[in-house]
C-alpha cells in the first residue's frame, strides 16, 4: 500500500486495537465495506456538518456571570474550509472549543453530522474527538518526543497495533512535508515545521473536521502562507472541513469559503467571504477590514484640497469601489473614455477572492466629465465619489 493510500484511509487503523490481534470492523460498515459517510473510495461526501442552535455560553467569574456567546445560530457545511474571526473577547475561541465539547453551552445545541453533542456519553466522547482534530498556536508539542513519537502519541493512547502506527506516521509526515524528520525533536525545528507536526498528529485519526485555534499566529508571514497553502491541500484531498479562529482578515481571504464575525458573543455578519469582504455590513466587519485596505498616501493627502486651486490647473480625484459583485472587474480603457481627457492611476488596488474582484481604485482626471455618481450608473464601478482635488502635477 503505498504512503498516498494510508494517508486516505482504512477506518480500522484508527480503532482500539481488538483481541487477538485482529483490525475490528467499524461503526456502521457491514464487512469489508466502505465505512459509514464515506464513498466507495475511502472519502465523506456528507460528514462533516456542523450546526449551532442558538448557542449560549456564560462563565462565572467573581464580578458576577460573563456573557462570551448569545444566540449563535448557523450552519457550517461539510467540506469547507470556514473562517471565524473577530477582535479580542468576541467568543472566537469558546465557539471553536464547543464543537469538540471542549467547552459545553450554557444554552442551545451544537450537532456534529446531526448528533447533539451534548447527548454523547464518555465514550461517544472520546470517539467525537477522534471525529475531530484540532491544532494548535503555539503547537502543543513534547518537546522529550521525537516527531515520530508526538504524531504517534493518540495512535497508541487508542491501542493501534505497531506496524499500522508506523505505516500511518510516515504517510503523515508525507503529507505534512516532513519526511526525514521523524527523528528529530522539536527544538531542532522551526515553526512551520513544528506546525506541521501539529497538523500530521491533528490528522492521526482520520478526522470528517480539523479545527485550527490561531493556527498561524505564531508564524512570520511567509511560514503562514506555507501552512494554509498546507491546509487548503488536505482539504482539497481528503475532503474534510476545516473551522479556523483567526484575528488576521488577510487568513481569511487567503483560504476560507465561508466567514463568521463575531463582535461581543454575537454573530456581527457571516457569508461567502467574497460577499463579506465586499459589502461590510457591520462595523465590526470594516474595522477588521481596515488593515486591509489601500489607505491614502501620505503625500497624496497633503496635497488634496476640497476646491480646484485658484489660478492653476488642478485635477479631480476619484475613488472607485469594486465589491465583487454581479463579475464586474474594473475596466480601464472604459473608464478612461467616460471621463475623457487624460487619467492617471494614483493608487489603490484590486484583488480576488473566490473569483471575485475586490479593492478601489484612485484616479486623476481631469475637470468636467461625468460625476461620481454617473460613473456607477454606466457600471464602471459599483461605488464611486470625489475625494477632491490636486495640482495638475501632483
């Protein structure tokens, strides 16, 4: 069997080891079968649902009862890759801890595949975690073990035979992109590598759902991007969704499908990031949005005045706001004949997400020509206005 094929599956590695030696037959499968949520080919098309029914969570603490959730309701779908984000204290972390039960609702329901979580006996417990993989910011590792020996750790807590241990710790580490490491211990690592480790032992009992606590957050920027460029391939290949908390909007573009924002316990906005990104509906949204904006020069600001400068040649200023909506891109050569005469491009940017074009765009053109306003209504945009204006050769 080769390291690509341990690494998509057989149910029975995962399983307490039997009596006598034997590989025991899973929940759910009659036989040789494929295992229950999973196609002929080892994948779950349809496991890894999440639901959350008007989830609450109070603390006591000795000033009186801590509110960190109210009322979360929503739906996170099998497969995806599902962001949830907001400032400190908003309740990222106690809603991500809810869907391994790690923390318990003080009201409401959280349901895995439709199963409430809090019916679940200890032993359904202990197989909802291994359900359920969850990595963490600063890695969690043994730093007295080799790496072999951290991914291998749960593997052995549940009785697996040897030889299927060490068949599914090399396919991990295969994955991960640290074959040759297995025995070297995690001082000897970087970061990313070190992470990398996290995700291989997150990964040991063939989870339907990987949850990522700031996964990155203790990453430089590069290290980051290697990691979920890491996170969007096992979701592309072994198809199972993917829950991050994160502070930083950019992690959130780079690779969700979905966003949740929370602001104070409750659900501020959600959607397609794309939808999210574009059209901020809540305050909360645009002030974790803002870092990610194209701000105005320093330079550019000085010079702008609200009124044409007197007895010189000035030229207006035009901000123009793409939201991804309806496929419009920005269209210069267009844009450039409705305003007529000569227009430069100032600043400003535009990027895509999901397929969908995002940013603004800040003009010089000259006086005259079509207002703000005209220029959205030929969709050439779908928001502009006039920021004012500067010197002709500003």
């Amino acid at each position: 069997m080769t390291a690509k094929q341990w690494a998509l599956a057989p149910w029975s590695w995962f399983l307490p080891a039997p009596p006598h030696g034997g590989q025991g037959t899973p929940p759910g499968a009659a036989g040789a079968g494929a295992p229950s949520g999973r196609d002929a080919c080892g994948h779950r098309p349809t496991a890894g649902t999440v639901r959350f029914e008007q989830v609450g969570k109070t603390y006591p603490s000795s000033a009186g009862p801590v509110r960190a959730l109210s009322g979360i309701s929503l739906d996170i779908p099998a497969g995806s890759i599902f962001g949830i984000i907001g400032r400190s204290g908003a309740g990222k972390s106690s809603l991500l801890r809810t869907i391994n039960r790690l923390e318990q609702p003080s009201e409401g329901r959280v349901l895995v595949d439709g199963q409430d979580l809090a019916t679940l006996d200890e032993q359904g417990l202990v197989l909802l975690r291994r359900r359920v993989g969850m990595i963490f910011q600063h890695f969690n590792l043994l730093s007295s073990k080799t790496v072999f020996d951290n991914v291998a750790l749960p593997l052995r807590v549940a009785g697996v035979r040897p030889d299927h241990v060490r068949a599914r710790v090399a396919a991990l580490l295969d994955l991960v992109g640290l074959r040759g490491k297995a025995d070297t211990y995690p001082g000897r690592l970087s970061g990313g590598q070190k992470q990398r480790v996290g995700i291989a032992r997150a990964l040991v009992h063939a989870p339907e759902i990987l949850l990522c606590d700031e996964a990155t957050s203790a990453l430089d920027p590069q290290t980051t991007q290697s990691i979920l460029a890491l996170l969007r391939d096992i979701n592309r290949r072994l198809g199972l969704t993917v829950v991050l908390i994160t502070h930083e909007m950019g992690v959130i573009r780079e690779i969700c499908d979905e966003v949740l924002v929370l602001e104070k316990g409750r659900i501020a906005e959600a959607g397609a990031v794309w939808q999210v990104f574009g059209s901020p509906a809540h305050d909360a949204t645009r002030a974790l949005l803002r870092p990610l904006e194209h701000g105005l020069p320093g330079d550019l600001q000085e010079r702008l005045s609200a009124h044409p400068v007197p007895g010189g040649a000035s030229r207006r200023v035009l901000e123009l706001h793409y939201s991804g909506a309806g496929g419009l891109e920005p269209d210069l050569a267009r844009i450039a004949a409705a305003l007529g005469g000569t227009v430069r491009l100032l600043h400003g940017g535009v990027d895509r997400i999901q397929g969908h074009s995002h940013g603004r765009l800040l003009l010089a053109a000259d006086l005259g020509g079509p207002d703000a306003a005209a220029l959205a209504a030929l969709n050439l945009c779908h928001h502009a206005r006039e920021l004012g204006y500067v010197p002709d050769h500003a």
